[in-house]
C-alpha cells in the first residue's frame, strides 16, 4: 500500500463513516472540496465507483463495501503499529476509537476528564450507538456492550457489576392505575415499548423467579428506541418502563420513580469493554484499560 493509498482509503473510510462529505472533512480537518477531490482521483485510479452521491447524502456502492471491508484490517494494523512505535519513546499518543452503547457513555464520561489529564496526547473518539455493530470493520479499537452479547472470539473485560432489570413508573401513575402483582397483570396496564435497534422487533420483557420464566409481550401508548427516553416517560406517567439504566438510580432513591415486581426482575450480565484477539492493541487502548484499572472501574489483572 503506497502512502497516497493510505491516506486516500482512510478518507474513503471517513466519509462512509460520517454519511456526508462536510462531516467527514471536519473530522479529518480538510476541506469537503478538496476530499471530493481527493475521492475522484481514487476512483478514477481503481477505475471504479466507490461512492453513491446525492444531495442531501452519500454511501458506499457494493464496490466501496467490498474495498472497505478488505482494507480497514490492515489500515487498523498499521495505525497501530505506529501507535507503537510511538509509545516506545516513552510518549502515548494517537487516536482511541470506541464504540458505546447510549447507557456505557454515562459511565464512562465522568473519568474521560482524568483519563485526558494522565494522557494528554491521546485523542479519544466516542460514537454512541445501542445497535450491535462489527468493531473491526467499523475501525473502532474497542466497544463495549452488554456481556451477554459479545461475541466469542472477542476478549471481554468487565466494567463494574451486573445489573437488575428493573419495572417503574411514578407513584402518581401507580395511585391512579393500581400496582401489578404479577407480570401477567402487565396486560391491565401502560406500558412503554422498547424497540431492538438491529431488527426492529420490539423487546418482550423477560421476568423470572426461582425456576419460573415469563415473557410478556407488552402494549401501551409509546414506543422508543431508547432506555433513557423510557425512564423519562414513566417519570411524567406515561406507563411502565422496564430495563436498566444507571441514570434512574437517583430517581428511584427519592421517590420520583417507584419499583414494581421486583421479585420476578431478573439480573443479567453488565458491560464489558471488549476487542478482538485478532489485533495488536494499540498503545492508546492499553493506556486506556490501564486508567480504567487504575479507577476501579476494571477489575486488576491477575497477578497483578
């Protein structure tokens, strides 16, 4: 790969990434003329289109897909490499893709402060998505998400404990509605949906107690895509909610949100930051666990 191709394919990689030209120029800081530019000497060199333009948007022809998905491995490794290269001089620099869901953002955004203050040179990119998504082919170092869904060729570190799914909704809408005694008793109720971002489906809400499992498909005036827009709903009345989201604790330690059937609320797996085994962690990503050790936020190495 020759150093134009390099920097040609990242910018490729950049807009696919970004959904727009000005968007992807802001992240790499040039002009959206001079990517355009930069893009039409790509394709008139492969002799291919790699790009779909209209006005308002641009995406990858079947073409782009395939390049993409062949070179971003390889453009990951180098970066890497470099990061290394750096880091041996004693000085950890570059930048920290991760991918998060919406909830691990609020876990992780009070301690960005110090991790910035302990590594000054490392420029941490954060992009907040709840779909389940190819960490490799997004060119994302690491992701976290929800332990239960990790893959299995993927190295997992937990982030703090598990979690308890949790039922509420305001004391004013229990008064007016009555409590549930029993998961069935859900079908009497509002209840707030909550649609899956990788399929659309929506989720039906998972109960257990001792040996007895329920999953209740639920109906109710809203559906969302988003826990915190759920919880934020049941605050006003809305309905019920059902999930977890670090974020209701305090409403739920002072009354403004009220726990129902928390006998049938099932614990599941927590977050995890994860990577692939496949690829040489970048000095920025090491630097990065290390903080997260040093917080208390990952538990300490074995043996350490």
């Amino acid at each position: 790969m020759r150093g134009r191709d390099f920097v040609d394919l990242s910018a490729l990689a950049a807009i696919v990434k970004h959904g727009t030209f000005a968007r992807a120029a802001a992240h790499l800081r040039v002009s959206p003329s001079a990517l355009s530019q930069t893009i039409r000497g790509l394709e008139e060199r492969l002799g291919v289109r790699l790009l779909d333009r209209t006005t308002r948007s641009v995406a990858p022809t079947d073409a782009g897909v395939r390049l993409l998905a062949r070179v971003q491995p390889a453009m990951a490794e180098i970066e890497a490499a470099v990061s290394a290269a750096t880091s041996a001089r004693g000085r950890v620099a570059g930048r920290l893709r991760l991918n998060l869901p919406r909830m691990a953002g609020w876990l992780i955004a009070p301690v960005l402060g110090r991790f910035h203050d302990a590594h000054p040179d490392i420029l941490v990119d954060l992009t907040l998505e709840d779909a389940v998504i190819d960490i490799v082919k997004g060119g994302f170092e690491a992701g976290v998400r929800l332990g239960e869904r990790l893959e299995k060729d993927m190295v997992a570190l937990k982030i703090g404990g598990d979690y308890e799914m949790m039922a509420v909704s305001s004391p004013g809408y229990f008064a007016r509605h009555g409590l549930p005694a029993h998961p069935r008793d859900l079908h009497r109720h509002r209840c707030i949906n909550w649609r899956w971002p990788s399929d659309q489906s929506l989720y039906r809400w998972e109960f257990e107690r001792g040996r007895h499992k329920l999953e209740i498909a639920v109906e109710g005036p809203l559906i969302v895509n988003d826990f915190d827009l759920a919880f934020r709903a049941a605050l006003g009345g809305a309905g019920i909610a059902y999930g977890y989201d670090p974020r209701i604790e305090p409403a739920i330690a002072d009354g403004a949100l009220q726990r129902v059937l928390e006998a049938w609320s099932p614990s599941f797996a927590g977050l995890s930051l994860y990577y692939t085994s496949r690829r040489q962690l970048t000095a920025p990503l090491k630097a990065f666990i290390a903080f997260l050790r040093s917080e208390g936020l990952i538990p300490a190495a074995r043996g350490a």
